[in-house]
C-alpha cells in the first residue's frame, strides 16, 4: 500500500474509476441474485442472448489475440515482442476470467453447469468443446506465465506452442458455437470461425499498444528507444490485419445482400440501415477501423502515442463489433405472429444491471491488472 501512497494522482484517479466500475459490478450482481434474471435482464425467450454474451465474447477474443501477439516474442523468436511475454500473458488470463465471470452471471446455473460438463459430457455439442478447450487454454496460460516469471524459457516456449495452439482451437471453435447454427441465417456458415482468429489477432495487437504505452505514461519516465521500433513494427502488423479485417466485414456483408436471403438479408439491414446502424458506421467502421488505419498508414502518426491511439479507438469499436454480431443474429424473429416486433425486428436494448455488470467486469480486470503492475516484477528482460 505504502508502494500506492507514494503514486501520482493520475494513478490515484485510475484506480478509483475502476474501483466505482467494480462496485457498480457487484451491485448489479447482487440484483440479479435477489430479484432473478427474468426480472432484471431485457433478454426474453426470442432474444436469449444479450450484452453479457456479447461481453464474454469480446474478453475471450481479447484473451485469444493477447496470447496469439505474445507468441511472437517466446515462441516465434521475434526479439522485439520479447519484453511483452509476461504482460500480455497475465492479461491474457484475467481477460479470459472475467469473461468467464461475465457468461457465468448470463447462465442461470453455472455451477450445475461446471459439474455436468465433466459428469456428462456432450461431444456432439459445440458449446461443450469451447468451455472444455478454454479450460485447457486457460491451464496453459497460467503454466506459461509462471515459467515466464521464474525465468524458465524452455518450459515457457513448450507451454506457449501449446497455448497457440489451444487458443486458435478454442477461438475457433467459438466461431463454431454460432457458426453451427442453421436456424440463424446470419451466423450460419464456415465463415465466422476464420474471422474470429483474425479479429483476435487485431483486438491483441491494439491491447498491447496500450498497456506498453499507458506503463511507461504513468510512471513518467521516458519511454526507451527500444520501444520505439517496437511500436512501428507493431503498427504495421496493426495495419495488415485491419486492412485485412475490413476486407472480412466486406465479404460478411456481401452474402446478406446478394440475392436477398431469407433472414440473413434482415439481419444484416438491421446492421446497414436499422437498429444497429450507428453502432456499425459510427464505432465499428469509423471508429474502430478507418481512422486506426489512416494512423497505421502514415508513417507521421505511426508514433508510439499514435499506435496506442489507434489501439485504443480499435478497442473501442471491437467491442461494438461483438455486440452487433450477437444482437443481429437474433433481430429476425423464428415464431411466426411474435408480438413485439418493431419495424418487422425484434428488438433488444441492455438493462442498466446488465450494463452494469459489463462495467463490473472490464473495470475488475483492469483493475487486478493494474496492481499486479505495481507489484509483480513484469519488467524483468526476456533472454
């Protein structure tokens, strides 16, 4: 604590924000206790998944990419990505619990769940495979960090060529979850798996840029030259992978108009042109890759602060990305003489629980990863 006390106020005002985040978590986790899901959640049988799926999927991804980016460090042998094993790694795996934590306060029984997935297991079931391949990337993960804080590079280097390796699988395979699905048109296909791995990939790489940034911003200090190099080979990877990642919304878009198929062609209006528009132009599109890659590509603001700025911005519109996915899959309604319809949609919008608990669980792992950046010796080099 003493360690705290003697912090800028910077630092004081961070961990206070995240602090009221928390706390805002653990009230709307305590309503949901008292008072049940049907009662406090806007999800309904027609709409059964909502902001806490959609969360869950943005931290898994966050997870994921975190790991994928690390690798090139230890395991593929880049020099330059050397010194972000251990951060991103520990951030890998608070990133995949309190996604955990998120889908947990989704489900009415989580815990009956934990039992019976290894009581009776369903191999048949995708969902079942992606919280058993997530429980062994998890296990992985935490066998990586730790070699990496003990300094044991060959245990690191053959718990990370695993941990690729079951991240990638895992990561699929939750594309597969909604993938799989013939009843929604607009998930429905081989595509959403590949584009999983690819957003992974970007929401890795922009998360990286901040925490890098904002660790040498906070203490002050300047930053080394040797991030400088960093930061540009990281923007430009930055770069490939969005210009690539637009390339994929593109050609997601594409097979929901052409020819007007049935469901796939709402649900995919319901992104251009209805309910979800703003949060498509606004924070996928513009804010979370058109100006990223205006930044990227110029080599004048492919600064450290202009790399962290983009990160920043793709961050932001990933996770609008993953709502906008999740919600539109379910605008189109499967019982025909639904009630509720608006403009021929379904419709959903978040309870302040819900969001609440959002809040509760970015602003809880931010917040362990905070102090864990105080106290754990993340800044020992890598050989």
């Amino acid at each position: 604590m003493s360690t705290l006390l003697k912090q800028r106020p910077p630092l004081w005002l961070w961990l206070g924000i995240l602090s009221i985040g928390v706390v805002a978590g653990f009230a709307g986790v305590i309503n949901v206790l008292i008072n049940g899901h049907a009662h406090v959640y806007n999800v309904t049988r027609e709409i059964p998944w909502g902001i806490l799926i959609a969360t869950y999927v943005f931290m898994v991804v966050s997870s994921t990419g975190l790991c994928l980016i690390s690798s090139l460090g230890h395991v593929f042998g880049i020099k330059k990505f050397e010194f972000i094993g251990k951060r991103a790694i520990l951030l890998a795996i608070l990133t995949l619990l309190f996604g955990f934590g998120a889908i947990g306060m989704e489900l009415n029984h989580p815990i009956r769940m934990g039992i019976y997935v290894m009581l009776s297991p369903n191999f048949s079931s995708a969902i079942w495979w992606m919280g058993t391949l997530y429980g062994v990337y998890l296990i992985l993960l935490c066998g990586e960090f730790y070699f990496l804080m003990k300094g044991m590079h060959k245990g690191a280097f053959a718990l990370g060529m695993l941990g690729f390796i079951a991240a990638v699988s895992a990561h699929s395979n939750l594309g597969a979850v909604f993938g799989l699905l013939e009843a929604r048109p607009f998930w429905h296909g081989s595509f959403l798996p590949i584009y999983f791995i690819l957003s992974a990939l970007v929401s890795g790489g922009a998360i990286v840029s901040m925490i890098v940034y904002f660790n040498h911003k906070e203490t002050g200090t300047p930053m080394p030259q040797k991030y400088h190099p960093f930061f540009d080979i990281l923007g430009r990877l930055q770069a490939l992978f969005m210009m690539t990642l637009i390339f994929f919304v593109i050609w997601k878009i594409i097979p929901g108009l052409y020819g007007h198929p049935p469901e796939k062609f709402e649900a995919t209006m319901a992104t251009l042109t209805g309910p979800l528009a703003f949060n498509f132009w606004f924070f996928e599109v513009l804010i979370g890759m058109l100006i990223p890659v205006i930044i990227l590509l110029n080599r004048r603001t492919r600064t450290p602060g202009g790399v962290m700025a983009a990160g920043l911005l793709a961050t932001c519109g990933i996770f609008f990305m993953r709502y906008d996915l999740v919600i539109a899959g379910q605008l189109v309604s499967m019982r025909q003489g639904t009630a509720d319809l608006v403009g021929g949609l379904l419709h959903y919008a978040p309870s302040i629980t819900e969001i609440a608990i959002v809040v509760g669980a970015i602003s809880g792992c931010l917040l362990v990863y905070t102090l864990a950046e105080r106290y754990l010796p993340l800044d020992a080099e890598e050989h």
